[in-house]
C-alpha cells in the first residue's frame, strides 16, 4: 500500500466505530454532534488530505472482526463479559425490523414505512410462534432427545439458510451446520443505497421467508427465482442475519470461509476460489455461552462431492458426532446418487429428526438404533407423484401401522393437516 492510501476494510472499521460512538451517545442522551465526531475522526485519524480510499468488494457487513479481538473496540461487553459485535448485531436487529437506531442517524426511513413493515413481521411472526415454533421449543424440552446428547453439534443437510427451525427443535446445541446450494451472498452496503431501494430490500428479504411462514421449509424454485433469476435478494446471508435478531441473538463474530484441499476451515481471504461458506459465532442475549453456525453453499450429491467440492466430503468425514435434522429434503437420500451424504448422516449421527424425506427406513430398520414414528405415514406428494415407486416405503407404511405417537406441531410437505405428517425420531442404541 502506498504512503497516504487507506485499505477499505481501515476506513470501514473507523466508520463503524464512529457509528457505535454515535449510537451509544445517544444511548445514553450525551450530547455529542455527529458533524463534530467526523471532523474530529477525518483530521486526527487519517489526516485527511491526499488520502486515497482503496475500492473493496467485500461490503461493510462481511468485514471479519476477529473474534473475541477487542482491538478495535467495535464491541460492547455484556454483563457475562461476552464481546458483542454491534454493528452485526444492529445490522441483524434492522433487518429483521426489530430496531433501526442504530441506523437513524446515516439512512432515512420514514416513521411510517418502519411501523408499517415492523408491524407486519411481528403479526406474521407472532402466529408461527404460536401455532408451531413455541410448541416446537416446549415440546423439544420434555419428549425429545437425551439431556447427554442436546447440547451437540447439530448437522442439518438440504436446509436452506433455516437456523429457526433448527434452534427451536435443538435450543441448546453449541453448534450448527447447514447445508444448501443457495449462494452465501453478501448484505448490500446501506450507505450506497437511498431510502427507497433500502426499503426494497427490507421488504424484500422479509418476502423470501414466505414459504416459512407458511409451510415451515423453504421452496428450492422460489429460492433460485428470489436470488439468480429475478435478483430480489444477494443470497441467504440477509435470511441467516433475520434469524438471529429474531431468535434472540447477538452477533460475536462474522466470517467468510471456504475449505482447503485436505477438508480444514480457513478464511475466505486465504484463497481465491473454492467451497463458498459464512461463519457466525453468536450468544443468545443474557448467556455467555457462545455457539456456531457454519453455512455451505454446495452440492452435497455423489457428483458434487467427487466433481466439485471433494474437499466438503474430507471436511464431514471428520465431524463430530452430531445430532441430524432432515425435513422437506426432496426424498435427495432415497436415490443412489446421494449414497455418500446419507452414509455420512448414518455415520455421524447420535440421533436423526427426520420425515419420510430423509434416510429410507429401510437402512436403520435394525438393532443399532430406535424408532419413534409420530404422525401418520402417507404417500408422497403429488410434486413427486412421478417416482411414487421409488419413493414410497411399504416397510415403513407397516412399522407406522404398529405404533405411533402425536405431535403438537407440523412441519415439512404435509403441513396443511397435522394428522397427516410423518416424523421420525432415530436414536443410536449401539455406540460406534
């Protein structure tokens, strides 16, 4: 870098300690000018004449904190002396449409809008917390897996970007993996956007929960259609930030990672292609225990693994033990060519949720684990009436004849009636 140029990640990390400077002034009614604290930031710290800002594609919104790094002082300590990224954790909480404070004294949205838009998320909100989430939670605690085992990593294939599901069913997992082929993306940098197209893309991001709010899992078709055809969204990465506001989290850390070749985690800045990832480190608000997220965007078939990304089949050969979450996966493990993603799920698993979507009955039909069916066990839907011969398991139509339990929520492709969907809960009995 030449004398007097200043890198974009630099001048991005002084702007959002200005803009946490600014929010916590104003936290606490000091009355501090914004137009002083620029002057003051310009002329002391980069000594403004000549300066060159070097241009950047990574946005403000994908800068990697280092975690637990209190360098920079971008981070609030809590009262269980855990770092708090906040403007991640703004970010996430404007998104979301939970609070926009932070963001009042650089973006312009009207009163009006931010009532109108919040109002809805929270009355959209508010009924799948009750019809299914909560219940979800209660039930979770008392019916579920093991207390020795829910604190595990939870492994959840064909997902999507849905972390909500997946908290509520394991809320006290320390770790979770996710894999989808949707694009990572980036969050658009909200300083470049005027009022009306930051608007867009709240409305936006809060749109391409739709299929959530409603059915409990994503549409792959709406997904491409949101993300690389009609280009409404830049990826899941905004969906991952709303899910975290609205579960009640706070942001520690945020990075862009890939895989090297032998299957390890490292930044994304190490290399220049590769495996595309996001890593979240993040704490539920008033604990101290911090936990993970890892998303991969990727091709988790037979194919994907050898042609593509070989080094995401190194990277799940050597996991942890892991309690599995499969729900509206397409019937992707019924097929050979999924072979290597389902023996992985087999290998890896201390337990399997799963509908009838997931692992074939027939391949844990046996004296390594235990079978609890809830529901009731029909026919695949008609989107995949075509390989009904394939699809539909007469082994497990006769297990569901023999026992079955109720639940008191619905979720994956029979969604519209509770008494018509399938859930499996599969434990380990015998212990590799």
């Amino acid at each position: 870098m030449k004398k007097g140029e200043v890198s974009i990640e630099k001048f991005e990390i002084y702007i959002s300690l200005l803009l946490d400077f600014n929010y916590n002034c104003r936290k606490y009614d000091m009355n501090i000018n914004i137009k002083t604290l620029l002057v003051i930031l310009f002329h002391s710290t980069f000594a403004f004449q000549s300066c060159n800002v070097k241009k950047s594609p990574v946005s403000n919104a994908s800068i990697n904190y280092p975690e637990l790094d209190t360098t920079f002082q971008t981070s609030d300590k809590d009262i269980n002396n855990v770092f708090i990224d906040t403007f991640q954790t703004s970010l996430a909480n404007f998104i979301s449409g939970m609070d926009k404070s932070y963001y009042d004294s650089i973006l312009s949205i009207d009163s009006d809008f931010w009532d109108e838009f919040t109002g809805k998320i929270n009355e959209d909100f508010s009924k799948i917390e009750h019809r299914r989430l909560m219940k979800m939670f209660e039930w979770s605690q008392s019916s579920f897996i093991d207390k020795s085992i829910d604190t595990s990593l939870v492994f959840y294939p064909f997902s999507g970007p849905d972390f909500l599901h997946a908290h509520y069913l394991y809320p006290n997992a320390n770790e979770y993996i996710l894999f989808a082929l949707e694009d990572v993306g980036d969050i658009p940098n909200l300083k470049d956007l005027d009022s009306e197209s930051t608007k867009q893309y709240l409305k936006n991001t809060n749109n391409f929960l739709r299929d959530i709010y409603l059915r409990s899992y994503f549409i792959t078709k709406n997904m491409q259609k949101d993300i690389n055809k009609e280009k409404k969204v830049p990826g899941v990465l905004s969906t991952l930030y709303w899910f975290f506001s609205r579960t009640d989290h706070q942001i520690v850390n945020v990075e862009r990672i890939t895989l090297d070749s032998n299957g390890k985690l490292i930044s994304r800045d190490d290399i220049d292609d590769g495996i595309d990832g996001v890593k979240f480190s993040f704490v539920k608000k008033g604990e101290k225990n911090i936990k993970r997220l890892t998303y991969f965007s990727c091709d988790i078939s037979d194919k994907g693994f050898e042609k593509k990304n070989p080094e995401l089949f190194l990277y799940l050969q050597n996991i942890r033990k892991c309690n599995t979450f499969v729900k509206s996966a397409s019937y992707l493990m019924h097929y050979k060519s999924f072979k290597k993603i389902r023996d992985i799920v087999l290998d890896k698993s201390l337990s399997i949720f799963q509908d009838d979507t997931g692992v074939p009955f027939k391949y844990v039909d046996n004296e390594d684990w235990n079978i609890r069916c809830f529901g009731a066990y029909l026919k695949p839907i008609k989107d995949f009436e075509k390989n009904y011969n394939i699809l539909y398991q007469k082994d497990l139509a006769s297990r569901y004849k023999e026992s079955t339990e109720k639940l008191p929520f619905s979720l994956g492709y029979h969604w519209k009636d509770i008494s018509e969907q399938n859930q499996m809960l599969i434990t380990r009995l015998i212990e590799q």
